[in-house]
C-alpha cells in the first residue's frame, strides 16, 4: 500500500493544497495514522498514553516528509499530528472575502485555450470549485455547469448548444456536461485518427499510381528506343560482304593479311602496278 499510494503523492507547495490534502488523508488511511489527525476524541481506549504518542509522531514523520522546503518552517516544530494539521490547513484554506473574490475572478477569467484537452481544462475549473467550497462557500451545480459552458471557445459552440437542448428537463449538472465532454472528446479523437489515416492511405495510393506511371512511361520509352535502334541496324549494309544486318568493321568475312585489312592490300597493290606501268 506504501508503494502505491505513497508513489501518487507530491510534496505540498502553495499551490496544491486542494490536490494534497485528500490525497494525504487517503495515505494516512492507508498506513492506519489517519486517527491522530482527528485528534484525541478518535485515540482508540485501548491504547496506552505512549502508544498514542508514537501513532502522533508516525503521522507527523509522514505528513512532514511530503511538505515542500519552503513551507516545512511552519510545522518543524509540532509533534502533534492535530495541531500540525490545523496549521496547514489555517495556511490554505482561510474563509475571508478577500480569498472568495480571488477565486471567484480565477473562475471568471479561466478560458479554454485552444488545442488544449478539455478534460484537463474541466479539471482545473474543478480545482477551483473545490477551493471555493472549502471556504464554506457551495455554488449550485447548475451554476458550476453554466460557468464550466460559458469559458469554452467558440469552436465548441456547437457542442454547447446540443449540451443545453438536451439537458434533462431543461436543468444542467456538472456530471451531465462531463460525460457529454467525455462523448465528445473521444468522438474527436477518433475522427481526428481517422482522418490521418486516410490521409496517409491516400498519399501512398498516389504515390504508388504516380510510380507505377512513371515506370509505365520508361517502359514504353525505353522500348521505343530499343526498337528504333533495331530498325536503323537492320538496314544497315555492309560494304565487305554485301549483307544487310551490320557494317563492314563488324563483317565476320572480313580478312586480314599480315595485320592490315583487304582495303589496304588492294591500295598497296594498285600502286604497285602503277609504278610498274
């Protein structure tokens, strides 16, 4: 159990207390120190006034070891797992007006960013409804839902008009517009896959007829060449031996007498006679 929820936890700074805090009582729970935090009124009879205090210093080593440097100052000195609590919770979770209209600003000026999950973004919307709530402030959940709907992009107007016309008897929840985004976002997802795919199917069935055209082309090319070639060798005519089909250098009849050819005895021959005559 210590590998797998303590592996989940993040050391606490000043900003995620709302995330911390379950998550820290959860691993309490599961290491059987969640009682010194409800402080002496859940300390079991059975147990001695030592054994209590050993459970109070357990909780407390395990609280500190997950508090960031910069906050640990304000509990390295308590060694009671109730008060050490109360001091965290004072840091982050005060009830003025001042800490409502924050957070009620963040909420207003939050806006969906494009490109980004709108399940992440439905998250952070929730983070902020969680402080809220801790400040003894409830919203309505038709409330939150309007907020959550209104801080969407225009590119999702669609989608938020078919979230309204459908709504049950015409009343909006956060857990109806979740699922709703949860349907939509896979159904993007999916389209987005599938459009990829094609595209990618599509440019190698392109490239494949353009190839295959290409080599097509060459072919014919290539074989006109080759014929046009022939055509041109067989009219051809040699000059030694009178046959069509080649030329004289590449005659097989063709004779040599002491390394000269027929043409060059026929010269030395005529003028041989000439000088004779």
């Amino acid at each position: 159990l210590e590998y797998s929820v303590g592996n989940a936890m993040m050391k606490l700074n000043n900003s995620n207390w709302v995330i911390w805090k379950p998550r820290m009582e959860d691993y309490l729970y599961c290491e059987d120190l969640h009682k010194p935090i409800e402080g002496d009124e859940a300390r079991p009879k059975e147990i001695s006034d030592e054994e209590w205090y050993v459970l109070n210093r357990r909780a407390v080593a395990k609280i500190r070891q997950w508090v960031d440097h910069s906050l640990f100052n304000y509990v390295a000195l308590e060694t009671n797992a109730r008060e050490l609590w109360l001091i965290l919770e004072s840091l982050f979770e005060k009830k003025t007006v001042a800490v409502k209209v924050s957070l009620i600003k963040s909420l207003m000026n939050m806006k969906y960013e494009k490109g980004m999950s709108t399940i992440k973004h439905m998250n952070n919307f929730q983070g902020l409804f969680n402080q809220l709530c801790a400040t003894d402030w409830v919203l309505d959940d038709e409330v939150k839902a309007l907020m959550f709907l209104s801080s969407l992009s225009n590119e999702w107007e669609t989608f938020v008009s078919s979230v309204c016309d459908s709504a049950p008897n015409g009343v909006l929840s956060m857990g109806f517009v979740r699922d709703k985004l949860f349907e939509e976002e896979t159904r993007r997802k999916i389209a987005g896959l599938g459009l990829t795919r094609g595209s990618s199917s599509g440019d190698r069935n392109d490239g494949d007829r353009e190839n295959r055209g290409r080599s097509q082309n060459r072919g014919f090319r290539n074989q006109s060449r080759s014929r046009g070639r022939s055509q041109v060798k067989d009219r051809r005519r040699c000059y030694h031996c009178g046959k069509e089909g080649h030329i004289r250098r590449h005659c097989r009849k063709r004779s040599k007498i002491g390394g000269k050819d027929d043409s060059y005895l026929t010269c030395r021959t005529h003028i041989s006679i000439q000088n004779d005559l």
